[in-house]
C-alpha cells in the first residue's frame, strides 16, 4: 500500500501526548495575555483573576447566630436550665444592646450576638411566656446549652487580610459569591482569549441546509465553539472554508489578524486534499505531528503571521468528530490555561473502578468514554468510534488508559471528568 504523502515531507513524527501538551503549554505561556481588565462581579463567571482577591474584613463581620432563638449567658443557667426575662428583641440587621445579666434577647437568624451572650438556645428548645402586660415576657429554657451553640463566629469563614482567590483563579459561581462576600463588587481580570475558528471539508453542509448527495453536517464547528465559550474564550467563527490552497491562506490570514489562537478542524491527516499544511507553512510556520492517542492522533501545531507582526498560534485539529472534540479537551484546554496565566494547567483525574472488560487494548493511549454508575464504577459507551459523536453525548468524561494496557472488570482505572477537562 502506498501512502500520500504531505506536500514536501516526510512522514510526521509520532510523538507522545505529555510531550504535545507541553509543546503547547510552552507556546501558551510565551503567548501568555498580558492586558487586563476590570469586570463587576456579576459579569466574571469564566473569566481568569489576574489579581488576588484579598478580604479586607473578617466573615462573618460579627459574631451572629445561626438560629432562630434566644442569647443568653451560661452563667444565668442553672443545670437543667432556668427562666429568664427576654430584654430585648434583635432581628438580622439590627445591632442588640450589651445582655444585662439574667436577660435573655430574642434573636433570630444571622442577627449579630449581643455582647455578654456566649450561647444561643434554639426557638424549639425553649418556652416563650407571654408578658402579662408590657415588655417581651419571659423564655423558660429547659436544657443548659452548649458554650458558643448556634453562635457562626467572626471569622469563621474568612479572615481578614486573607487571600480568598489567587491570582489565576478561574471563577466559578461559588467563586463570584465568595468575592462579593469579602465586598468585592469589582474583579481585575485578564482579557478572554480571542480564538478563531474555521472548518476545512468541501463535504460539510450547515444544519438548516438540505444535505446534497455526498455531504455531511458540519458538528464539529458547533463542538469546538461551545467547548471554547465553556473555557471563557471569545469565539471568532470564520465557518466552512473550501478546499483550496488560496482559500485556506486567506482565512487563516484573516483569523491570525484577529485572534490569540487559530484553530481548525479536518485537513490535518495525510491526504491529498489537505491544504493546511502547506497554507499553514505558506503563511508561518508548522509542525505536523502523529500524536499517540485514541482518538486523536494527527495534530497540527504551529503559528500564523499576523499582518501587523507578532503572530497568532495554529492547532489544527482531526476532522472526526470525536477527536476533534477529545483533542481540544486533553491538548487545546491546557494551551488556553496557559495563555490566561492559570497556575494549572493538567486536569485532576480521579482513580476508580472499571464496570467492564477492554481485553484489546490500542497500542496508543486511548481515552474511552465512559460514564459513572450508580455503584461508583465506570461504564464503557458501546461503540468507541472516533466518529460516534453520540459517545461524547452518553459520557460523564474520558477513561485515560495507558498504552497497550488491557482492562478487567475491578481494576483501577484513571478517570477524568468533562467537569475537570473543561472546569
Ligand atoms: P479529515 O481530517 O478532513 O480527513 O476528516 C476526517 C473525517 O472527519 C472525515 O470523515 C470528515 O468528513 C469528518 N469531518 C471533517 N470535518 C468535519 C466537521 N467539521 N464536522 C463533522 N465531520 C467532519
Ligand atoms: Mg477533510
């Protein structure tokens, strides 16, 4: 059998995928955005802290209860208990008076401790008894509190002065509430990266389109722009470009002069009617490499001259669906963390158990997709195709197998997580 060759070269070297990733993460690092930007809180899921968030108070502020109840002082119990008149009334917001001893102050939930109260009985434990005329009566408690029950205490949460977010931070929901809790409204961070984007294949047809004879639907433009709005990355989508020489050229110069990151789909593998290659290298520089992973595999890097200098870095991704998509999570997300400063750029995988047998392994290192069961283990899609985008869909994430290792059911399996790959 003969092999087409790439214009002009030789076969592309086969090369591991911690050695790509770090080609990449090199490449992104030395790209590594430097503007910043200053956002409201509201508006920062996503977006990557180039600044630390220091709290410049405690949280909680005061101390407060964590209770509808009533303050009181230990010292006025007895052991069983006791009764004491309710001297005051504290509703969340409101600021009580010192407790005199042997009151008691009806408060109700994050309002601030009174002074002199070192317990907070819970509504439930105690009997309120009406006043006979004026005042709030008296609460009869029947049981001694613990020192310090129902009480959050001050600082309990953050202290003051503390970082609560670190430079570098991608912020999640949990992350914008924590900033507005130290009272930051405001949040610096680095510009999203500009990613622009384009599908090679004079067979793609947009959805919407009737499909013509010999077409397929382009998915993979739809995969790649959602998997880059799910990293934060501003998107610029330059569609379906032909299968010409001049073509390819044209838009990778219009997609250098406006992005970060040029990436596309298909055209990478060895076929004669792939243009990227020599487009790339007409237009910057290129490396073509044969990447040991399933699926996966061909993967172009490299970068495109803008027309204003500097440039633009270039991954051009497999056209199958699968690893366009499994690509872009395991070698494009490590490149976008890089370019936006984050400390981390390897996902956390997880050890679990296998729920099946893969007694033929590929002699690459494959990610399977596979789904978590009720019982903790992990389930194997049936069909692991690289073009069986319906696997991706099905899966909770990818089982990171090493090269040529077989799997029996029970054995420890590293499991990574879509929520980790793109989190
Ligand atoms: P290529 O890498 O261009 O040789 O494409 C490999 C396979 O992926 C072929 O079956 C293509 O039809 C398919 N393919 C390429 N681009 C896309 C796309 N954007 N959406 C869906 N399938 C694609
Ligand atoms: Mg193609």
């Amino acid at each position: 059998m003969t092999t087409v060759q790439p214009s002009g070269g030789a076969r592309a070297p086969m090369i591991s995928l911690d050695e790509a990733v770090q080609r990449l993460v090199e490449a992104g690092t030395a790209h590594c955005i430097s503007e910043v930007e200053t956002v409201s809180t509201f508006d920062a899921l996503g977006r990557v802290l180039a600044a630390d968030v220091r709290s410049e108070l405690d949280v909680p502020p005061r101390d407060n209860s964590s209770m509808d109840g009533y303050a009181l002082r230990l010292a006025d119990l007895g052991p069983d208990g006791g009764e004491l008149e309710v001297a005051q009334r504290i509703p969340a917001g409101a600021v009580g008076q010192a407790l005199v001893p042997g009151t008691a102050a009806r408060i109700f939930t994050g309002a601030q401790v009174p002074p002199g109260a070192d317990a907070v009985v819970m509504q439930e434990a105690c009997e309120a008894v009406p006043a006979v005329d004026r005042g709030l009566g008296r609460v009869r408690i029947r049981q001694r509190p613990a020192l310090g029950e129902w009480i959050r205490r001050r600082g309990e949460d953050v202290q003051q002065g503390a970082v609560v977010l670190a430079a570098g931070t991608r912020l999640t929901a949990q992350a914008m509430g924590l900033a507005a809790s130290v009272g930051a409204g405001r949040l610096v961070v680095r510009r999203r990266p500009r990613v622009a984007l384009f599908s090679t294949g004079d067979e793609l047809a947009m959805p919407g389109e009737p499909l013509r004879p010999g077409a397929i639907y382009n998915s993979n433009r739809f995969t790649l722009r959602g998997l880059l709005q799910a990293c934060g990355c501003e998107t610029i989508d330059l569609g379906i470009v032909a299968d010409r020489l001049d073509a390819t050229r044209e838009a990778l110069r219009r997609a250098a002069a406006a992005a970060d990151l040029v990436i596309t789909s298909g055209g990478v593998s060895v076929g004669e009617e792939d243009h990227l290659k020599p487009a790339v290298q007409a237009e910057g520089r290129l490396d073509l490499w044969q990447v040991a992973i399933k699926p996966g595999k061909p993967l172009a890097f490299g970068e495109v001259r803008r027309p204003v200098g500097g440039e633009a870095l270039f991954v051009g991704l497999p056209g199958n669906p699968v690893s366009a998509a499994v690509t872009t999570m395991i070698a494009v997300v490590p490149l976008l963390r890089a370019l936006t400063g984050e400390p981390s750029v390897v996902p956390r995988a997880i050890t679990m158990k296998a729920g099946f047998d893969w007694p033929r392994p590929d002699k690459r290192r494959e990610f399977l997709r596979v789904r978590v069961a009720e019982d903790g283990s992990l389930v194997l899609f049936p069909n692991q195709s690289s073009g069986v985008l319906t696997s991706v869909v099905w899966a909770d994430g990818l089982l990171d197998n090493p090269p040529g290792k077989p799997i029996a059911r029970g054995d420890a399996v590293r499991f990574l997580p879509f929520a980790n790959l793109l989190g």
